[in-house]
C-alpha cells in the first residue's frame, strides 16, 4: 500500500503548535482525547501513520512535559473493559505508566475521579502507591455543570486534590473515554490561578480534522470508530459566527464548549481566550497528509471493516437494530 502519512513532518508541525500555545501560560494543560498508545485505527486510515506517534510527540516535548493519568472511580467499580482490546481501564492504566517509563516520559501520578468512596478505586489506588505512582482524588461536584458558584468554589474545585507539578505543560489523558480529563484541566486551572500563576488549557484531539471537510472519509472514519459513543461530526456553530468560517467538530466538544467558557470567565475573571471548540484544540493532523488520495480509499475500507464487524455481532445477537442503521448510515457517508 502506498504511503499516505509523513510522521516526521507531523511531529515536527504538532510539537511546534504545542510549544506556541504554552509559552502564553506558566503552565499549560493540555488535555489528549483519543489513544495515546496502539492507535491502530488511525494506522489503518492513515497509511504511513505510527500508532505510537502520540507518544513520540511526548519525547519531542522533552524535559518540557509530564504526564497525569485520570481514570473515573466508576469504571474501575464495574470493571470496565475497553471495546478494542478487552482489557480493564485499570489494566490499560498500568500499561501506560508502563509505556511512559519505556519512553523516557514523567509520570507525575494518577487521579481517580468523581471518587466517591468506591472500595474497588480504594484498591487500585493501594495497588498503583505500591509501585510508587502518586495517586491523587477528585470527588462529584453537587450541582455540575449548571451551579457555578459552587463549582468555582474551595467546595468545588477546591475540594479536589492539587497535582503538584514541575514542567510548563502538563498532559492529562485516561485509559478511555468518560475519565474526567476534561474536569482534571479545570481543577487545576482552578488550583493555579489562586496560586497566582497564569494557567491555559487546550485539547489535543486527532480526530475528527478540523481543517478537512465534513465529509472527507477520514472524518466519516472517526464516526465509524465511536458508534458506541454516537459521537457525530458537525460544523463547529461557535467557530461560524465568532469568524464566518466552516470548520468541523464534533457533537460532544460543541456541547462542552459553553461550560469551558463560563467557567473560565468566572475563574480569570477575564475573556475566555476561545471563540469556538476549535480554537480549543490543537491538531495539526492533516500537515502529515502527503497522499489524499490513499488516504480517503484506506478511510473508505475502515468504514466498511467497522460496518461488516457491527453487521456480525447484530447476527448473533450482541448489538440491537439501531447500532446497525447507524453503521450502516456511516458507511454511505463514505462513499
């Protein structure tokens, strides 16, 4: 198969976007969506991609970055299993403490969030101290996201643990989605600005590509990837009537962004930086496109496997009607 991705280039575009955005900040947090490590979906739409690129782009940040894992008390609770490769999130957690020391990346330590008192988090967390891995709890916030001033209060934010940390940007990522990373970047913008240091966030997200078109097949592949989800592409609404330009999101950061912008409001105390989600995230993914062509048939063939193994499972009886009709609806976009 011909090439369609240049990794160099990409790491060389994304690491520098990165550094740009951090040196507004004293310390910049950046959230990563997706997979950090194996992302073999991307490999698969990407021909030439790294699965383990992500990680490379961490070693290219240097002695500039650390890393903080979250991981959501409730999934360790019930057990919860990644859809890909059928391992525990707290599996897949050790994994990547595991990954990162073998990179030469700083694990500041793992937070277990929306902690409520759960016995199975209290054992993980005894399990990852006794491998000498700071285990750090951030609890429900009553009245999310809608009550603001307890929120942005020492009963809110305040309430969760600080993470102390010793690098200009700090990256917080999970062993999947729904594992409070989101929440994790403001605690900490929270616990910084009342330290009195000048604190950012932004999200670093591969896909869907905000600079190519809806519906351009590696995008339609990211709704392929996450119907469980039912994640759903759309043109970001914020980014359109902040600058009159098309650019593509998705259904849960177009939700996401009016809580970042009011919260953010009341903690600076001063204009949120970000007009829309998209100026939120930092991707320069589609620098790395060297061959479109390859790219959309490789694209075109993932949303097709995705339709075929959905197809299957609704056979023997494992998905309903619906998860069918939308696989099946996602495939026609790709065409």
């Amino acid at each position: 198969m011909k090439t369609g991705f240049d990794n160099e280039r990409y790491l060389r575009e994304q690491s520098a976007e990165i550094r740009h955005r951090a040196k507004k900040y004293d310390k910049f947090y950046l959230e990563f969506g997706g997979k950090l490590m194996n992302d073999n979906h991307a490999a698969r739409c990407l021909p030439g991609y790294d699965p383990n690129v992500k990680l490379r782009l961490l070693q290219h940040l240097g002695d500039q970055a650390e890393l903080v894992l979250c991981i959501y008390a409730g999934d360790i609770e019930t057990k919860k299993k990644r859809a890909d490769y059928g391992t525990t999130y707290e599996e897949e957690t050790l994994m990547l403490i595991s990954s990162m020391k073998d990179y030469g990346v700083s694990v500041r330590g793992v937070v277990i969030t929306r902690f409520d008192g759960h016995p199975a988090a209290r054992e993980f967390a005894k399990t990852l101290e006794k491998a000498g891995v700071n285990v750090f709890y951030h609890y429900p916030i009553k009245g999310y996201p809608n009550d603001l001033a307890t929120i942005v209060s020492e009963s809110g934010y305040g309430r969760n643990d600080y993470i102390p940390t010793e690098r200009p940007i700090v990256v917080v990522t999970g062993p999947g989605p729904g594992s409070g990373k989101f929440a994790t970047c403001l605690t900490m913008l929270y616990h910084e600005v009342k330290r009195g240091l000048r604190a950012g966030y932004a999200k670093f997200e591969t896909f869907p590509v905000w600079d190519l078109p809806l519906m351009h097949p590696l995008n339609v592949a990211y709704e392929a990837a996450t119907l469980e989800l039912k994640d759903e592409n759309q043109i970001d609404p914020h980014h359109f009537l902040a600058y009159g330009e098309i650019r593509v999101n998705y259904n849960r950061d177009v939700e996401a962004y009016p809580i970042l912008r009011t919260i953010w409001e009341r903690m600076m105390n001063e204009p949120c930086p970000y007009k829309s989600p998209t100026d939120m995230g930092v991707n320069r993914l589609s620098c790395g496109i060297v061959n479109d062509v390859v790219v959309r048939a490789a694209s075109r063939e993932e949303c097709v496997r995705r339709y075929e193994r959905v197809k299957a499972e609704f056979d023997v009886g494992r998905v309903g009607i619906d998860m069918l009709a939308r696989a099946l609806t996602v495939m026609a976009k790709a065409d």
